[in-house]
C-alpha cells in the first residue's frame, strides 16, 4: 500500500518547537493534535498485547490448595487465582476482553449468591460432585462441563462431595467495564431457594425440544446452564468417526442456544474441537483472543512462533490475530472460548486460514 507520510522528510526543530508549543497550549483546553496519534488508533492490522501463556495444571492446582487453606470460600467470596495474562499485569485479564481464573470449593464450603451483569461460565477441571445453583435450579458440575452463570442471574457454588471441586471461570468482565455498565449486588441468603429439580433446564431445552410458549428464562443467555461434557464428548467422538474433518478446525462443534441456534451467551462465544490422535490442524488465525482449557489428551499447540505442549486440565492463551496449530499425541478435547460472537454481532470478526 503506498505511504508517501513515511517517506517524506520530517520538519525542522524550529517548526517542531512550533508544534510543540501549540500542543501545549491547546492541553489546557482539553484538546489534541490527532496526527500525533493518527497511525496507532487506525493499525493495518490487529496488533495483539496479549502473550501467549500456557498456565500448567500440575504447577497451579498446590497453590489453589495453599488457598484453600488460607481463607475460606465464604471469607473469599470467590476463591479464585487469577489467570493474568504478563501482556496485563495487575489487570485481571488473560485476553484483551476476557477474565479467566481458576476457582476452588472444598468439601461443605459454599461460595455465597451474588448476581452481576457481566456473564459467566465455568469449565469443570475436576470434581468429584460439587455444585453451582443459578436462577433456582442446581447442577452437579463434574469435569469437563460447560456450565453458565447468566448476566444478573443469581448464583452460589457448594460442595457436598468428600474431594474438593476446581473449575475455570471465564467472565466478560473486561467488556462490562470497558462499556462500564457493570451493576451487582449480594443475596440476603448465602444460598438462594432451589425451586426446580436438578436436570429441568435440560429437559425442557436440551433434548432437541422446546416449550411449546415463552423464551429463554436468561434473556439473550441459553436456558441450558450446564452442557455435559459426556454428550458434547460423544458427539464429537461421533463426528470424528464419520471422517472428513475439517483441516482448520477438526471435528468442532459450539455450545448453541435452542432458542436461537446462536451461540450459547452473548458476549462470549464457546466450543469444543476434538482433534484425533496422531492428527494435527492447519494454521489458522482470527480477531478474537481465546482461552483453551484442556478437558482430555496431551499434545502441542503452535501459537505464533511458540511451541507450547499441553496436557490435561492445562490453560493456555491464543492471543487475536495470532497463528494457531494443534498437534494431538493423544485424542485431544480443547474447551475454547473468545470473544467472537461480540465481534460477529459488531461486524469485526476476521479469520484468516493459512496453507492446509
Ligand atoms: C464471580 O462472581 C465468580 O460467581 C467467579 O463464581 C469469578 C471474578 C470476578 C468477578 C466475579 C463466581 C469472578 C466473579
């Protein structure tokens, strides 16, 4: 693309002086020179700050228990360790726009109801029954479960199992507070009232049915709040074996809301690729940041020019617009979720597909 700016020759220091000078001045008034800063609001192309980073189960999962036993979940509120990304130290994000932490409840404990509008979900890394209850309904959350908090929907965590429960949050709290149109509040209870059997969301809504009248109960959110990694795991085992597999993406498939066929939140976009043993995927990359959790399988991911292999229940960051390649040495199960449908519905998302 031609770019005669870069090429012509800058001004003297007497008319650089000048500029100066009237930069000064006009600061006073709250007003700036937009040519100073013209090339770094408008790139060429996305510039990603987030660093890939790979957050090893093995080297998190002591210090979660070091929590553990340091404060209560109830002293916490949420006791999480915080998945920083280094690009955003002190940040409290592991992509431009998401949150992403790892929480921990041991056996009794109850992590209190609260409600706020940034939307979450939970990935289940390892349980032995633990629970979360959201808008009066209780799922057991056991590994490898996509689970969703709604946007101001209550919620409270317990655990009634013998073995502590640990799962990954991801909120959208970045965007929220980007917008700053974040609002929250606690429960007079620490736990609220159940007032449906466990299992009822999915009956009414994830057996390929729906109710004959009304909406999702959680507004634009799916009325499905836990996704069962047994079933999501047996259709993409089931998808792998028909073959033909995408060479980009694997067998993947994306939680989905019944109610609209779109994906299962509106700010952050979630999915499930499953790539075979001894199989790999071409390079690919887009605009979203996202955030893998390992449900099953060891293998290599290829981000950029980084080399990263993983294993079980690790985490680890694509940054957007970043070059990514899976290598599965053993049949892999990658939880993924971004940004994308937030983009998709502002007419941003790009994704490039390298060489297959
Ligand atoms: C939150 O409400 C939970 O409900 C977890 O489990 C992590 C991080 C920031 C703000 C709210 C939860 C959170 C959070």
């Amino acid at each position: 693309m031609p770019d005669d700016h870069a090429t012509a020759p800058g001004p003297d220091a007497a008319t650089r002086a000048k500029r100066e000078e009237f930069y000064g001045r006009i600061a006073g008034e709250s007003l700036a020179p937009l040519w100073e800063v013209l090339k770094g609001l408008v790139p060429p192309e996305p510039r990603p700050t987030p660093r890939p980073y790979l957050w090893r189960y093995e080297t998190v999962r002591p210090y979660l228990m070091e929590a553990g036993r340091l404060l209560t979940a109830e002293e916490a509120e949420r006791r999480v360790l915080v998945l920083e990304n280094p690009a955003f130290p002190g940040k409290s994000r592991a992509t431009a726009t998401l949150y992403a932490g790892i929480q921990l409840v041991m056996p009794g404990e109850v992590a209190p109801a609260h409600r706020h509008t940034a939307s979450a979900l939970r990935f289940v890394l390892e349980s032995a029954g633990g629970h979360t209850a959201v808008g009066g309904e209780r799922t057991t959350m056991r590994a490898g479960d996509f689970v969703i908090t709604p946007s101001w929907a209550w919620h409270d965590h317990g655990n009634e199992s013998g073995e502590p429960i640990l799962w990954m949050d991801i909120l959208d709290l970045p965007m929220v507070n980007f917008f700053e149109s974040g609002f929250s509040e606690h429960h007079n209870d620490k736990a609220q009232s159940i007032g449906r059997p466990e299992g009822d969301a999915l009956a009414r809504y994830g057996a390929g049915l729906l109710p004959v009248e009304g909406g999702s109960p959680f507004g634009r959110t799916s009325p499905i709040f836990n996704y069962p990694f047994e079933r999501t795991r047996a259709a993409l085992a089931s998808v792998a074996a028909a073959g033909s597999l995408d060479p980009h993406w694997s067998a993947t498939l994306r939680y989905a809301n019944p109610m609209d066929g779109g994906w299962a939140m509106p700010t952050i976009a979630s999915w499930m690729t499953h790539v075979p043993a001894g199989t790999g995927t071409a390079a690919l990359r887009s605009t979203d940041g996202i955030v893998v959790a390992v449900a099953e399988g060891r293998g290599v991911a290829r981000i950029g020019d980084q080399r990263i292999p993983f294993g079980p229940q690790d985490i680890f960051v694509v940054p957007n617009w970043t070059w990514r390649a899976f290598e599965a040495e053993e049949d892999c199960f990658l939880f993924c979720s971004s940004d994308r449908v937030a983009q998709e519905k502002l007419g941003l998302w790009r994704e490039e597909r390298g060489q297959a």
